[in-house]
C-alpha cells in the first residue's frame, strides 16, 4: 500500500529552527510536496522536490531523498504565524497526490 | 502563483437540499482538477479526480451520484452535493492542477447542513 508517515505535532520556540520530516513509499514517484496548512483554511504551496537534494525558499527549505524515501521541511527564524499544519504530499506514478496527515506545528514565545 | 477560486467560501443548508461549488482556474488551463473533503484535525481525503471533458474518477466509498463532478470547461469544475444530510457537513477543497503538475488550491468551502 502507499503510506506517508510525518510526526502528529511538534513544538519549537520563536526565532528557533524545525525539523519537520516525513517518509514515504508510494507506487512510483513524480515529486513531493510541502504545504501549508491554518486552522478553517486551504492549504497553500511551500515547495516541490523532485530531484534530491535541498531547495532554500527564504525561511523555508526542503531536502529529498529518493533513494531513501525521506524528505524534510526546514523552517528557521521561527514567527509565531508559522503556527499551522504542515502537510507532506507524493505524487504517484499516476499522478494523483498522497496526503500524510500533517504535523501541527505550535510555536511558543 | 496561479490562482484557482473556489465559491461560495461557506454555505448553510437544509437537509434534503442540494448545493453546487464551483472551482475555478483565473490564469491558468487546469488540466486535471481534484475534489477533496476534510474533516476537523484530519488530512485531506481526495473524493475525485476530473480531466476536462470526460467523467470524474470517483475514489473507493464516494458516492457519484450524491456528488455530483462537472468539468465543463480548463478553468471550471462543479461539485454538487445533492440531498445534502448532516453527515455531508464538512469542509470542501478543490485544487487544479496545470501543465507542470504543480497543484493549487481554492480557499476551500465549509458546508453545513441544518
């Protein structure tokens, strides 16, 4: 079966950095996905890996690892707007998105 | 980013009614365009998947003809959810997705049904 396995919470201090990683095995492999998720609202976009390696966004980075089906989040100079949902998708081999169930991220002063 | 637009952002209906929501792609042809449904502190569950033109993919355990899937056009789906029943509350995402398989998301709809 396809599984996305990605921690339920975690807690980080404002200004600190996450880590926020998930793991995957899914029937074949077109990209991986980061969002963005706040309470009541749609998710939005933070970052698409489909070769390894890291990918630096402003505050956020994401790595990837195909070979062992890992990728990570990195959030640094944590605010305290970064509290929210964090989701991990993979696009399978046909295409369509494999959710995780999303780290909820909270974020203390 | 491209922008998808998804309508109305919150409705409340009577149970036995139907209610239609619209997904639409403003700068961008969609291609594919998928329904999802999420319900509190949970992920996103795909409902189906539609490609302009021809009938939408239901997953395993939607029903079709209770939501009712129209791509009519590369910049509108329809989702109809018809005689709506309390269980059917909950909270409706579309997302279309363009030539470079990125995928965006509408603001999403909070359904209620009464």
């Amino acid at each position: 079966g396809q599984n996305i396995d990605q921690p339920t919470e975690m807690t980080a201090t404002e200004g600190a950095i996450v880590q926020i990683n998930c793991t995957y095995q899914t029937s074949g492999f077109n990209g991986l996905f980061w969002y963005q998720q706040h309470a009541g609202e749609a998710p939005t976009f933070l970052s698409y890996n489909v070769l390894d390696g890291l990918e630096e966004k402003g505050r956020f980075s994401s790595f990837l690892s195909r070979s062992k089906g890992y990728s990570y989040l990195l959030l640094k100079e944590l605010q305290m707007k970064d509290s929210a949902s964090y989701l991990c998708a993979v696009m399978d081999s046909n295409y369509q998105l494999i959710w995780g169930a999303g780290t909820k991220l909270i974020i203390k002063p | 980013g491209a922008v998808v637009s998804q309508h109305p952002s919150w409705v409340i209906c009577k149970s036995g009614t139907s209610v239609k929501i619209e997904c639409r792609s403003l700068d961008f042809q969609a291609t594919t365009m998928f329904w999802y449904r999420q319900f509190p502190k949970q992920s996103l569950m795909l409902m189906a998947t539609s490609n302009e033109g021809s009938k939408a993919t239901y997953e395993q355990g939607v029903e079709k003809d209770k939501f009712l899937i129209n791509h009519a056009s590369l910049t509108l789906s329809t989702l109809t959810v018809t005689s709506a029943h309390p269980e059917d509350s909950s909270f409706y995402i579309c997302s279309a997705r363009n030539r470079d398989v990125e995928a965006f998301f509408g603001q999403g709809t909070r359904l209620t049904v009464v």
